[in-house]
C-alpha cells in the first residue's frame, strides 16, 4: 500500500512538473526572442557539408547578417541653432544653395518639430523616442537625478544607427554628439554611452560636446581624442566645418571602395552654435546686407515667405517683445556691432551649407546620391538667444547666471579682444543679439529654449529621395516630428524593427514614418499629439490646436525671482488654431476655455507616459543642489601628466565650491610650465611656474581677470598647496585663493565672481600643460607649455 502511494504521489509530482513547466513557458513566453526579431543576430545557419575527410566536405559560408538587396543609403543632416527662416528657400536672406536643392528636388516641411535645445532633439532623432523618455529633458551638461533628465538610456531604446549596424549597414557619425553625459567623457570613459558604444556607430569624428571653437576644437576620432589638424585637407587654415566634411568625403570614399554594404551618415556639424566662427576670408561675405536692423528685416522675411507660398497671405507679425529693444534706439557705434553680428551669423551658415554641398555634390558623382535618402533639417531646435539683448563677447556668462551686459561694457569687452575684425575669429566667444534670433523666427515668436511655442521648437526641413519622392519642390503642411525619422528610416530601408536588442525588450515607439505623405499632400497627419518642455517652458500640439504656456521668463537671462516664481501648476495658457492660424499669431484661448482645458489634461498626460514629470527637471540643478551629479561625483583626484585633453566635466569640479590642491614636484632654477589648467581665457584657471615663480591667474568668463603676480619658488623636493574658499555660499559667488609651499603660506589672491556652470562649452582640463587655448596668453609663445618632464609628480585635487 505504501508502495503504491508513493508511485502514485511520484506520477502526480511527475505531472504536476509538466503542467508547470508548460505554464510558465506560457507566461513567460513574450521574452522569448527569435532570430528574426532580435538583434544582434546570430550567424546565418552554415549549410554546408562537413564529412571527415575535405574531399567529402562542401564549404559555406555565413558571414554577418546582411542588408536586404538594393537597400539604400541614408544621410541625415542636422545644422545647429539657425532659425526657422534663416535658409533662402524659407524666406531668409542667407545662400543655402544646398539645403534648397534638397527641398527643389524633394519636399520641404513647413511644421517639421524638434525639440527647445540641443541634446534632447539629438537623442529624439537617433531613437524615435520623446526626449525625456530616454532621459534627454535637458542638455547633457545638466544632467540631474530624476528619470527624465539624468541623460542615461539602455537598449529598450535602441538607435537607428544600432539597428542599421545589426542589420549590415555601414555607419557613421561625424560632428557635434551632445548624447553622452559629459562626465563620462574622459579618457577612460565609461564608454557605453559615445557614440561607437550603445549608440551602435562603427565610427565616430566630431565634438562630445554641446559646442566648441571652430578653429580649436576638442576632437575625437572613436574613443580617442585627438590632436587638432592645423590645416584641412586642401591646406587652408583649419575650420571645424570643412575637416568634418573632409573627413566624411574620406570615409564615403573608403566605404564605396572596401564595403559591400549601404551606409547610414549622421552629419552633425556644431554650426552655427556660437560661438560664431568663419573663416576669415567670409568675413565681408554680407557686409552691409543688414544695415536695416531687425525691424525691417523681419518684415522683408515674411515678404519673402508669402511668395514663396510658405505662409498664408493674411499671415501677420506678432508684435516685437518689450524684451527686445529697437533697432534705432541704439548708438550708432551700437549699431555698427550689431550688424556686425548678424554678417557673421549669415557667413556661418552659408559656409556650412557650402561644406555640405561638398558631400552632396561627391555622392553625385559617385552616383549614389539618388540610391540616398537625404534628411536635412537646418537646425535642432529654434534660433539661438543665448546672446543677450545686444549680443555677447562672451557667451557662456548668461548660461552660468550672470546678468546681461549693457552695450557700453560690450562694446569695451570687444575692444579688450580685437574689435569688429576680430569678430568671427577664435579670440572671442561670440554670439549675436537676440534680436536677431528673433527675427530669424518669422513668422514664429520667441526662440531657442522656448517650448511652449514654435519659434523655439520647429526647423526648417527638406527631404530628397527620387525613388520614392516623385514632388519636385512642394510643400508638406503636416505637423511631424523629430521622433518620425527612425519610423521613416526604417519603411524605406526595409530593415525590420527589433523587438528585443541586447536582450532587452523594446520599449514602443511614439513617432511614425513620413512616407504616408510623400505622394499625398493633403493626407491627415498621422502624429496628431506631441507635447513639448524644457526648463518649464511647456506646450503641446493636438490635432489641429497648440497649447501654448505663456513663457515665465525670458530665455536670455537666468533670473533668480523668475525662478523662484516657476510654478508649472499655475501656467497662464495661450491657444492657436494652427490650421488657420500656422503662425501661432493670434491667441484664442479667451475664445476656446473648453479647448484650453481640454489640451492642458493632454499635457499632463503626456507628461505622465513620457517621464517629464516633475515638470521643470531640468531647472533643478539651479533650484535643488542635491539633484546635480557632483553632489555625489568623486571628491579625492589623484593625476599625472599623463592626464590631458579631459572635457572639463570629466574632470574635478572645481567652480563655485570650496576645494584644495596640492602639486607635488622637484623644482631646479629651470623648473617652468603648467601644473594644471582648465578652460581658457575667455574663461578658466590655471597654476603655473613662470620665470622661476609661481604664477596663478582666473578668468570670470573674459570679463573679471585675476592674476597672482607671483612667488619665488625654491628648488628641491616641493609641495604647492592652492587652497579655494568661497566668501558667499552662492553660485558665481567670490572666493579667496590662498598659496603655500611646503605648508607655509606666500600669498593670496581674491576672486570677485566664481563661475558655477561652465568655463567655456570646448576647452579641456589637464595636468602638466594647456590643451587647445591658453588660459593665460603670456605662454601662449610656448604652445602648451609643458611642465618639464618629470619634476611634476602628481596634482591631488580634494573637493568639499
């Protein structure tokens, strides 16, 4: 009997296992992956014939997977900052014979939307995914510790270009990069989020950056930084622009020799981000082309759009701001810089264009150009308003949350670094008037920065690809955006979407693909929401209306009282009927309340599914300290000289904050050069030994210079010790520097404004030299003034 029971209890147990397993293969089965659906794949299946001997066998061979026979190539292009109507096919005054090529032999998109500012458009366009859902709600630079704003993603996200690669496509990214959190861009990484990690490039030239300098700019070639070039291919003096289109043109050349396989370009040049450099034989290229001013302008724009056919006939300008001054109301020295500005802007972005064309017309004669499909968008987000009311020297002082310069300290500033011939050139952080972003919005309002309204968050677009676009310089009037270019990708390559990558289950995506209206410019669009933020600025478009929150600050200045104001939850709300209002000109919401409310429940919807709650994450670095990265970055640096050509966020945080360094060396009466340095001299620091003394010298932003005149150092085995106090606990507060060696004091130096966000947005920290510019230009004869080889031990850096 017992027996028997346990047969039966070991059949039962056996069974009940069966029906379990079956079971949880059940509910565990949407994690299973298949070859078809998930990437990486593995090889092809070999078919061939293995036997003992070789004269039995058959070869075969697998290979990596391939891409679907006659698949075409893909150049995305994307400029940087250049107002909606900046290009000549939009109604500017600026030669864009490239980008207007692309639209006459294509399309071109009236209501093409991006996001407020760099970094989250970049993401969003290389995804699919709205910015904050991959953590993008501000630039990389003010990452912070809320899901949609700490600039981290994994594979449920996966990019284009790691899809395009998986499936057998060469890939490539050249330009600005702006996805990787800048204080993962050192040397030794981590390296998952550069582009050739999880972003899924083979290759990668360009900046990490959101910016650089055109002529001195931090290169990386993959993982690697790299010297910067002093001339470009043809042996002119070196401009970032033309090396990044030098280079692509080397690597088309060397894809069409060596691969058999099509490509996918990212061509993402840092024009025309200020600071705004040309070369100098484009300087004069506009000379006295906007004599008029702003005012006048902005009207012969519009002129131009209404022939154009791009906006309706009865479209009208907005008032300008009170924020923005008129024209005439500055001096006539005023003035003259003021054109100034908006020459070089002009020259900026003719010349990038230029270089553009250079990639176009080398696909053409190559005879790929029509086997390509070319996205070009003229900007990530709206016109630039960094500049302040009367434009910058020095553009980095609004972003840091100094108040504006009048005009008069401009026009000084200017003087301190060349004049008006030196505008343009690498001496300056340069950076044009508001005004003139302002009027390169038409017919849109506002700028860069502004999400509540289309003149920060809509770009100029143009697509090209005869083989399935048969228009030839229509218009598209669909409201899209920059999340439905991986959809669009992936129609017309025929390249399967991916269920799982790297293991990970893909998270749906929002956008949807452009084809549909393609051959039908009447159809409806079929991206019918998106909602948009940053900072606070918030808005959201849905079928046919724009909710718009009315701005509660103005983008060119960081007020603290507006700040402390920001109150997302009490938005003054402004309504347009873009269907018969495109312009976003006449505000009905007084008319529509049903409307308003209805839109504003869209919105925190949306900002539920998307991550973009709390609401104005990306202020928080400004208004709650605990949120920023280096509350909990690492406080102890012990370096060598082995350390250089470190983006300043890698690096220590040393800004507005209480720290210590001690440098430890063998000094001799030819002991000279870097202990470390950090940004430049339009903004930074650096300890140094010159003419046997120990030197020290601060730049607030080219504005406040502070010099330690210097000490007699000793020889023999010595230890430096600079010591940073701030007075005021605030940020861009001052401090006081104080000096030792060998634990006994030698001086002191007081700091009248700290710099609490960033020194510059290019230049570089290390020990034992000065990458790129100098921060003091009395070594600037010694190129980057190396600390003698061997007498400079190690730099500890300790961080309060």
């Amino acid at each position: 009997m017992t027996l028997q029971f346990q047969k039966r209890s070991t059949r039962i147990f056996c069974i009940l296992i069966v029906i379990g397993s079956f079971l949880f293969s059940c509910t565990t089965q949407e994690v299973k992956t298949t070859d078809e659906n998930s990437i990486p794949y593995p090889l092809n299946e070999w078919k061939g014939v293995q036997e003992k001997v070789l004269a039995d066998s058959k070869p075969d061979f697998v290979g990596p997977h391939k891409p679907k026979k006659d698949s075409p190539n893909v150049l995305v292009i994307m400029l940087d900052d250049a107002g909606y109507s900046n290009a000549g096919s939009f109604g500017g005054a600026i030669k864009t014979p490239t980008f207007d090529k692309i639209g006459d032999e294509g399309i071109r998109y009236t209501h093409f939307s991006v996001c407020a500012v760099c970094s989250p458009t970049r993401g969003a366009l290389l995804t699919g995914y709205n910015n904050h859902t991959i953590g993008l709600g501000n630039i990389t630079e003010f990452a912070v510790g809320y899901p949609g704003y700490n600039a981290q993603m994994d594979y449920s996200t996966p990019s284009i270009a790691k899809i395009l690669t998986d499936n057998g496509y060469a890939t490539a990214a050249f330009g600005k990069w702006h996805n990787t959190p800048m204080e993962e861009a050192s040397p030794v990484g981590p390296f998952q989020a550069w582009p050739t990690g999880m972003w899924g490039f083979e290759y990668f030239y360009g900046f990490l950056g959101g910016e650089t300098n055109q002529f001195h700019p931090l290169l990386y070639e993959n993982n690697t930084a790299i010297e910067t070039p002093k001339t470009n291919a043809d042996g002119s003096p070196y401009h970032l622009s033309q090396d990044l289109a030098d280079q692509t043109i080397r690597w088309i050349d060397n894809w069409k020799g060596l691969r058999n396989a099509p490509f996918f370009v990212y061509f993402a040049p840092g024009a025309i981000h200020a600071p705004l450099h040309v070369p100098k034989d484009w300087h004069d290229k506009y000379k006295g082309q906007f004599d008029q001013g702003w005012d006048v302008y902005r009207e012969e724009v519009l002129a131009r759009q209404k022939k154009l056919g791009l906006v309706p006939e009865n479209t009208k300008l907005v008032p300008r701001p009170e924020s923005i001054p008129a024209f005439d109301s500055f001096s006539e020295e005023g003035k003259a810089f003021l054109r100034r500005q908006m020459e070089i802007n002009a020259a900026f972005m003719e010349h990038v264009d230029y270089n553009v064309g250079r990639i176009i017309k080398h696909l053409d004669e190559m005879g790929e150009l029509d086997n390509t499909l070319v996205i070009y968008l003229t900007a990530d987000n709206g016109a630039t308003a960094e500049g302040t009311t009367t434009g910058a020297v020095s553009e980095l002082l609004m972003q840091n949350g100094f108040p504006p310069l009048t005009m008069d300290q401009q026009l000084e500033l200017l003087e301190k670094y060349g004049g008006l011939e030196e505008w343009g050139g690498p001496n300056m952080n340069n950076h044009f008037s508001v005004a003139w972003a302002w009027s390169t919005s038409t017919p849109f309002q506002w700028t860069k920065q502004v999400a509540s309204h289309f003149g920060g968050t809509v770009s100029a677009t143009a697509i090209r690809y005869p083989k399935m676009i048969q228009a030839k310089g229509e218009w598209r009037r669909q409201f899209q955006n920059v999340t439905d270019i991986v959809p669009t990708i992936l129609e017309v390559t025929g390249v399967p979407q991916p269920d799982f990558v790297n293991g990970q289950k893909v998270k749906e995506r929002p956008g949807k693909s452009l084809v549909y209206a393609w051959d039908n410019p009447e159809a409806k669009t079929n991206h019918p929401t998106q909602y948009f933020e940053f900072t606070g600025f918030m808005g959201i478009y849905h079928d046919g209306w724009t909710l718009a929150g009315k701005p509660y600050r103005i983008p060119w200045s960081v007020d603290p009282q507006a700040l402390a104001n920001f109150d997302p939850l009490n938005t003054t709300w402004e309504l347009y009927n873009i269907d018969e209002d495109p312009g976003q000109t006449v505000n009905v919401a007084d008319q529509y309340p049903e409307k308003v409310k209805e839109l504003e429940e869209i919105f925190w919807e949306e900002a539920k599914k998307y991550d973009v709650e709390p609401v104005g994450g990306g202020l928080a670095r400004m208004l709650q300290p605990e949120a920023n990265p280096a509350a909990v970055a690492k406080k102890h640096w012990e370096l060598t000289t082995n350390v250089y050509r470190v983006p300043e966020a890698a690096g220590p945080y040393i800004k507005s904050n209480n720290y210590q360094v001690n440098a430890y060396i063998t000094a001799d009466k030819t002991t000279e050069g870097v202990i470390y340095a950090v940004g430049d001299h339009m903004g930074g620091q650096t300890l140094f030994i010159k003419d046997g003394k120990l030197r020290y010298s601060f730049s607030t932003l080219g504005v406040l210079w502070h010099d330690f005149a210097g000490v007699q150092i000793p020889n023999g085995e010595l230890k430096i010790t600079l010591k940073h106090t701030m007075k005021e606990a605030r940020l861009n507060g001052p401090s006081l520097v104080e000096f030792f060696i060998n634990d006994e004091k030698v001086g002191e130096l007081d700091i009248q404004a700290t710099v609490y966000g960033a020194y510059t947005g290019h230049e570089t920290f290390d020990i034992g030299r000065d990458e790129g510019m100098p921060v003091n230009l009395e070594y600037e004869a010694k190129g980057k003034f190396m600390f003698t080889t061997g007498q400079l031990h190690r730099v500890v850096f300790d961080i309060e």
